[in-house]
C-alpha cells in the first residue's frame, strides 16, 4: 500500500485535513501532511513536496485548492512519484489579473489589520456553503497561524501559477476529482474540465456544499478519499 501526501490549500495548515488524517491513518502504512510556509511560487512548494515523497519512491497524494495546484506540478515534473492521485476542490487555470490586484489589496489590510479581519470580511463567506462555528474558527485560526509574510508569498505563487491542461491530459495514474456544487472559488464546470480531461478519473461532486468540503462533508469526503485509495 502507498503512502499517503497531503498538499493543503491557501493559508491552510495540515489541520485542514485532520478528519481525512485520522481516517485514512487505519489504512495506509503511512500518512502525511506537507506544510507550505514562505515558498512563493507552486514550483517550489511542488519541490517541497517532492522532497518529502522521495524516499518512497512513491504515494498517494491528495491536494486541496492550491495544495491541488502543486499535486498537478509534481506531475508535471515528476509523474513517477505519483502514484494515485486525488485534486479536491481545485483549479487548473492560471491566475487572473482581478483575483490578483484583490489579494493585494487583502494583503495591505492583513499587514495593517491582522489575518483575521481580513478572512472575516473577504473569504469566510466564500469558503463556506453554511454557516459553521467550528469551520470558521479552523480557517481563521490557520491564517492566524500562518500570518501576513506567508500570504504574501502565496499571493505571489498565484499570481505566476501555470496553467496546467497539457499537464493534465498527461496523467495517467488512478485519479479522483472531487468538487462541490456551490463552490464558487473551483466551481462544478472547472471539476468536470479536469475530469474530461484527466482520462479514465473518476469524478465525485458533492451537493450542498462549498469550497472546504472537508469540513462541510467530511463523512462523503472520507468515503471518497477511502475508495479511491483502495481501489485497485
């Protein structure tokens, strides 16, 4: 059985994944979580994460919104360490312009105001389907966490991310696509692009749901990620 890599998401800590973590823990010989601090491009959080599955020689790696981002970098340059691969929540297009001169925007208020307000006012509502005390509490308090200099740089990895069709189309391991319906951020028709073009993926989309499906769902999150790791 492969190993398991978890890559997180913007401002995400392995805390992220800490359902699927204990889950996928009965099963695996080994589970991991790949934490992102002031790398400033997707490349080098990808060698980042290379750097971790080497002496595996290879795993199972599941990534979420960004952390999906880099999952499709490593394929990109090393698609022999990848052997499965699950992208939740994520997107394959390069950046644009108004999402950039936003995060810049958001950066100067976090310097100027703290993490926090700046989650509250700009993403939470994003970020979430419903309401929820606990998931909120979890994303403010891994951007706390993480602070304005990591941002930063992630605001950076963004805003020069390739875009990874061609990588896409080339991948050839057993892959799960899993999205959410009310995901405004990685929306349904982006999950089934990358779906039709990942050939032979699979392609699970939840309803009621939005872009941190591992908190809003995590049960039908679990079962997903739980199936496609021991699928043949």
């Amino acid at each position: 059985m492969l190993p398991i890599l978890f890559l997180p998401g913007t401002l995400c800590t392995p805390d992220v994944f800490e359902t699927q973590i204990k889950e996928l823990a009965t099963i695996a010989p080994q589970v991991e979580a790949v934490r992102f601090n002031l790398e400033d491009s997707i490349s080098k959080m990808a060698d980042t994460a290379i750097e971790t599955i080497r002496p595996h020689r290879t795993a199972a790696v599941i990534g979420f919104s960004m952390g999906g981002m880099v999952a499709m970098e490593i394929a990109r340059k090393q698609p022999e360490l990848i052997g499965k691969l699950a992208l939740i929540n994520t997107n394959y297009l390069a950046d644009s312009t108004v999402n950039r001169s936003a995060r810049l925007l958001h950066l100067q208020q976090a310097n100027s105001e703290g993490m926090e307000r700046v989650i509250r006012q700009h993403y939470l509502h994003r970020y979430l389907h419903k309401h929820s005390v606990t998931a909120q509490k979890l994303i403010v308090d891994m951007a706390r966490e993480l602070g304005p200099a990591c941002f930063a740089a992630q605001i950076k990895a963004h805003a020069s991310r390739p875009d990874s069709s061609a990588t896409l189309r080339g991948i050839q391991c057993p892959t799960l696509i899993l999205g959410a319906e009310q995901d405004g951020l990685c929306p349904p028709a982006v999950q089934k692009q990358i779906h039709q073009m990942i050939k032979g993926s699979e392609l699970v989309m939840l309803d009621a749901c939005g872009h941190f499906s591992m908190q809003e769902r995590p049960r039908e999150v679990n079962k997903a990620l739980r199936d496609w790791y021991l699928a043949a």
